[in-house]
C-alpha cells in the first residue's frame, strides 16, 4: 500500500508546522541578504557530474553525491552544492553583469552521507557571496550579513560567534614551521579535527602524517596563540571594518578555522553556537579568489558563505527561539449556519478577501459547535456567522474566540470591525 | 573546462532576472492560497519509486520520470507529481490532523519529456488541495483560488477561462451511448484530444477504437452540447456557489474537458488564456474521492488542482504583466569617497540599515563616477556620500538618482530624508 512506503532515508516531510521553521528561516535569510542589497538566483537541481569534477569538491561527487544516468544516456547528479553552478554561470555572463555582484540563494541540496543529528541527505541551504572585490571590506560584509542573521533569528553574541581565521597568515606560519606545500592539505585536515579528538591522538595522528615533534610543537602554538592575527594586515583591517559594522562582539579569531576545502585564498570563518552541545558548523565560508580561474572561469575574487537548514533549525528550537505556529494564514472563520445560508456565507467571505483580510469560510453546514472548535484548534481568532436573524437585518455575529465575546454588527461595519479585533489579539 | 559545462536539457538557470519572475508566480500564488486559509506544506523531492506505483500515474514513473538507484541500492525518483506524497503524509498522520485540511505547496518536479515551449524538464509547480469535505462548495473554493491568482496576475476574463465539466455528468453520458466501462479511458483521452486533432482524423480514430458510427455521433453531440451542465445537479450547484464567489465570469462550462488522469470522480476543470496562442492548460485538477483509499490511505473526499510556472511564466511575459525588474533590493547605496572614509561609509549604512532599510556599500575606493554609474545601472534610487567635508561637518550628501538633485544633510537627518524621497519615487 503506497500509505505504508516509507519516504526515502534522510529526506524530511514538511507538514505545516515544519514548513513554518523552513519558512521562517527563509524569511530570517532573505531579510539579511537583502538589508546588504544581495540579490536572490538559483541554479537548475540537477547538473552534469562534470560540472563538478574540475574542484576540490571531488570527493563531494565521488563519494557523496546523488548520481545517476538519465533516459538519455547523460550523468546527472543531484546538485551537492552550489558553487560550479555559480562559476558557470557567471562565466557564461560575464560580459553582460555589473559588477561586484552580490547574490544570495536558498534551496535544495543532497549528500549521500549517513543521518545523524545536525544532517540529512535533503537539506536546504543558504549561499551567498560577492564577487569582483578583493578586499577585506568585501569579507567583513559577509561575516557582517552573518552576523544580521544570527541577531534576527534572537542567536545574541552570548549564544553564538564567529571564528575567523586567514589561509595565507597559516600559510605562511606553516612555512616557518617548514611544513612542505605537499603537506598542506593534510595539514589543514588535521587542524580542522583538533576539536573533534582527543589530544594524546591528535598529537600521534600528527606524527604518523610524518611531522617531527618540533613541528607539532610550533603547530600547537600556532593553534593556541589567539593573538596571531596581529601579525596579519588583512586581519587587522578586517577586525577594523568589523568594529565600524557593529558586529565585532560576533567574532573571535580562532587559528584552528581550516575549513575543509583547498580553495580558500584568505579570510575563512564558521559559526558556531557557544554552549558547544552541537558540535557542527552553523554556517562556514571565505574568501576563494582563485577558484573561477582554477575551473576555467574569468579570473575574479570572490567570498562567501553557505548555512544549512539543518543545524540553525535544531538550535533554534533546542533554544526556544522560534515564534508560535499558527497553523493556518486566515484569522477569521466565516461558519456555515446551515444549508441554506451558505450564499450568505460566500458572500461575506469575498467582501472580507475583497479588503484583504485571509478568510476560511467552513465549507459544510455541520454543527456550529464543531465549526468554532476547528477555529480553535487553527489558532484562529475570530468566527463570523449570518443566520436567518443576522442576514433578515443585514448583519454578522461576530465572535471574538481569544476572550469569547459575541457581538452583533452591521454587515458594512464588519470589516472595520475585524481589523480592531486582530491589531488587539 | 568546467565554465563550459552545459546544464542539464530541459533545466532553467535563475539569474536574477529569471528569479524575479519565480519569486512574482511564488508570491501571487502564496497570496491566493492564505487568502482562503491553505497551510504551506511540501514533501521530500526524492521518493521510493514504489510510492508512485499503485497509481495512475503510472505512466509518469514509467515513462516520464527521472528514476535511479541509490548508493544504498535503494530505487530513489525525483518526484514527478505530489499527490502520492500527499497520501502518505495524510495516512500517516490521520489522527492528529485537523479536517477539512486545506494545504498549499510550490516547490521543484521533474518530467523527463521533450522540452518545448511550455514545457522543461525541471519546473515548479503549485499544488493547492482541500481533503475531507464531498460538496460542490468545496470545488467552487479551489476553482475561486485560481480565479483569485489568475485575478492578482493581471489576467482578468477576458484574458483567461477556468473550464469546467464533471465526471459523474460525462459517465451517465458514456452510459447512454451505451459505451461499456473498458472503453471510457480510451473515449476520455479521445475526449482530450479533440482539441488538438483535424476533426476527420479525430472521427476515423474514434472509430478506430471501436465506437459505432452513431457512438460517434452521440459522442460528438455531447461535446458540443454547452448547456448539458443543466442536467448535473453537482454542476448547478457548482455554479450558484461561483457566482456568489464572485468569480463566475471566469468559468465556463465546456464537457470537453476530461483530465487525462482516471482518478477524477466529480468536478473537473483548467484553464486556458483564451486567445489560444499556447494550447497548454495554466492549470488543471479537479475532485478525486477515492484516490486515498485506492492506495491503502484512508478514504477521504479530496479537491484539488496544480499549476506549473512555465506556462504562466510564458503568458505573463507575452502580455507584459510582469511589474519592473528591480536587480537590487536596496534602494540605496553608500558609496566610498576614499580608502580613508571607509569607515564613515560603513557606519552610515549600518544606521540606514538598523532603520530598516536595504543598503548597499560599494566596497572599493573606485572613483565616485563609477559607483554612480554601478547604482544607475541596479537602478537604486539614492546615492549616499561621505567626504571629508560632510564627515567634519556631520552631515551626508544624498544625490536623487532619479532626478538627479543633491542635497547635503545632517547625519541624524538622514534616515527620514530618505524614506520622503523613497516614498515618491
């Protein structure tokens, strides 16, 4: 029975009340895209497999990814992120956008990756990126938008930051500490786990990657020396322009922000919540100047970040931050009197949709007691009802089901009315 | 090179453009859908194949879908239609939903079809159904939905028809012709097609599938009969409920309309722009009582219909009814007179921006003519500037991009300066 299939294996199924959470992250997004002027884009869901084949992403393809052979014969892969998409298209464009460009998007992305909490195959997320400047002004606004929403969505500075750190200031650390460019990668790997092993292990792991105990030694020093920005201007400029952004309380610099990825040129920061019960990332990004060039693009500086659905959802209900569920959009009932007032009913209904109120007119000539019970269980605040008596005089019964009051009022007043009623509620 | 990867034939790339219109079709059809009180939802976009099995939408996954195994071996398609999820999320959840369920959804489907104009492999789609209810005024409410989209899209009409037939009226139909029930989904997509065939070739077909020559004839009568809705007491009553909605002057009666799916069992309807320029339906559903139980959910009466945005979004284009492409959300941009008043630029935009307004900084010290020329071409309304000059003297040079008037304003001025100018142009 189709009733009894399960929905696949770390997909979500968005009743009302979830689509409410995904909505109001959605809204909390798109408001701190757009306080900066960032426009909303999209990219197709699905893509060729080789759009992805010419990053460091590889192993998002390889290992992670939805792929598949369509009808025709072409390998198509459930879009793990979104950033090729991005290099295509502007390369595609190029000659026709005004740059910089801000652009922000939010949608469907899959990882086959085992769920846990914090992950799902299905998830949405957030990207958003400017590109064409190369300066830390540029990566202060990012971390900036950042923080607009972590402080819209009630996440105050005590309850989440932003750690910052900068690729070429670990660069050039690492040179000092001669660690070969070979390393690199590895290197990075290794920071990024420091938080996530114990640290006899992490100090064996880093020997068997073939560090010599100095090295691990400057390398922890490294790693707990949170004064080291000083030693980079781009820092120092970026802390500056965070300051005069008004969110500086948001961040911290932290030397152990790697970020997976090779393709960070500079600033790179993740966000994280501070009471550290959830250890994932809210969101992560930086600056990757490189990247549209590497892939076969035009050569342009660019930073961003992406935020999953997933996390921020779970610590802003684990936080009580959400706002209440009202499960449906209409604040008024019209009721249903009985059958042969249901023109009555209509009739109102569109005189109150005609002034833009957002009205449920019950669509059954059941029991009134039923009807204002289903208004009660939609959180809904007023019912209106024409009876035989109410429409002989042209009037509604209006009931107000916060505090219970019936009042009878002229069919004109009506709207004026219901509007007082609801800026009350 | 990755930049010249092609996406996938039959997706859609949104610039901003492009996503404009999405957004326009997402709010029009999320205002008509709260106006009559229907809950967003969604389902996952991936599915078991297996949910769509027990349904005639059979030919969809056979044919149609985009189907494929996962690395867990599981069969996984990119949903090709709703309604399966809708069933399984229904049954699942029977007994903690609140009915009449009214519910709404817009979101990604993917058909693998021959793209054309109309039709592309990735699109969106609205779904909007009413469950629990078995009356003509339930119907009335969802064809007064589309009437109410149609209505806010500017297609009033004269513009676009919402046809509409009923099933039950064309079986007591088929029965007088004595057309036996093997034949009816034969006779109904002969019905379907009648449209889109010479009328020689569509009578030789008819009688290709073994209807007698006086079936034919009867067959013809009946579709040419647009007064036989007087013998369906659904349809009557269907169309005393339209008129009190007010939105009787978009619907006609045509017994032409079928829907080529056999779950229908009473009301069916689509609608068309009427000066036939796209022979597509903007949208189309109707009553479909049985298709829970049928698949092992509970019996439960159900209204529904679905609009795809690639045809309206092709309409709405050919009969200019899309308002202005605004690229930027922000209005305003706060330009940067030079490399030393950054930080006076950033801080304006941050008090801007904690008044509520979308406002863009540029982000390198280019020269002033040029950022100008980048707010001309986002079509911002105001450029902010602080120079030296305006910073000792606390003050803010506003230029008027529209009109081209500049002012110079005191800081603390600032923000109502600019909400008069935006609130006249």
């Amino acid at each position: 029975m189709a009733s009894k299939i399960q929905p696949v294996k770390g997909t979500r199924e968005f009743y009302p009340e979830q689509m409410f959470l995904r909505n109001f992250i959605y809204e909390k997004v798109r408001a701190a895209s757009q306080a900066f002027g960032y426009q909303e884009w999209d990219a197709p869901f699905i893509e060729p497999i080789d759009l992805y084949a010419a990053k460091s992403g590889e192993e998002l393809v390889k290992k992670q990814s939805f792929t598949f052979q369509d009808r025709g014969g072409d390998f198509v892969t459930l879009r793990p992120e979104l950033t090729p998409s991005l290099t295509r298209m502007i390369a595609a464009k190029q000659g026709e956008l005004t740059f910089p460009l801000r652009w922000w998007s939010f949608g469907p992305f899959w990882r086959y990756e085992q769920p846990q909490k914090g992950r799902s195959r299905e998830f949405f997320q957030w990207n958003i990126d400017m590109l064409g400047v190369d300066s830390p002004l540029a990566d202060a606004e990012l971390i900036a938008v950042a923080a607009a929403f972590l402080r819209s969505v009630g996440l105050n500075p005590l309850l989440a930051s932003i750690y910052v750190n900068n690729r070429r200031l670990m660069e050039s650390e690492f040179d000092a500490l001669g660690i070969i460019p070979e390393k690199r990668l590895e290197v990075s790997n290794l920071v990024d786990r420091r938080s996530k092993m114990e640290p006899a292990k992490w100090d064996a792991y880093a020997l068997e990657l073939g560090l010599t105990q100095k090295q691990v030694d400057g390398l922890k020093n490294i790693l707990s020396n949170f004064e080291l920005w000083k030693k980079s201007d781009e820092l120092t400029r970026l802390f500056a322009a965070l300051e005069a952004l008004g969110v500086k309380e948001y961040v911290k610099f932290n030397p152990n922000i790697m970020r997976g990825l090779l393709y960070y040129t500079g600033t790179v920061f993740e966000a994280y919540e501070t009471s550290g019960s959830l250890k994932r990332a809210i969101l992560g990004g930086g600056r990757y100047d490189n990247l549209l060039a590497d892939v076969g693009g035009p050569p342009l500086p660019a930073v961003g970040f992406a935020m999953g659905d997933v996390v921020i959802g779970i610590i802003l209900q684990e936080y009580g931050l959400l706002p209440e569920f009202i499960p449906t959009p209409a604040a008024v009932l019209v009721t249903l009197f009985d059958i042969t007032m249901w023109i009555k009913s209509f009739e109102l209904a569109v005189q109150l949709r005609n002034a833009g109120l957002n009205v449920m007119v019950y669509p059954e000539p059941v029991k009134l007691q039923k009807q204002f019970k289903f208004a009660d269980r939609m959180k809904m605040k007023i019912a209106l009802t024409v009876g035989p008596d109410e429409a002989a005089n042209d009037q509604v019964a209006v009931k107000n089901l916060v505090n219970g009051e019936q009042v009878t009022v002229k069919r004109e007043a009506v709207v004026e009315f219901i509007r007082k009623i609801l800026a009350r509620v």
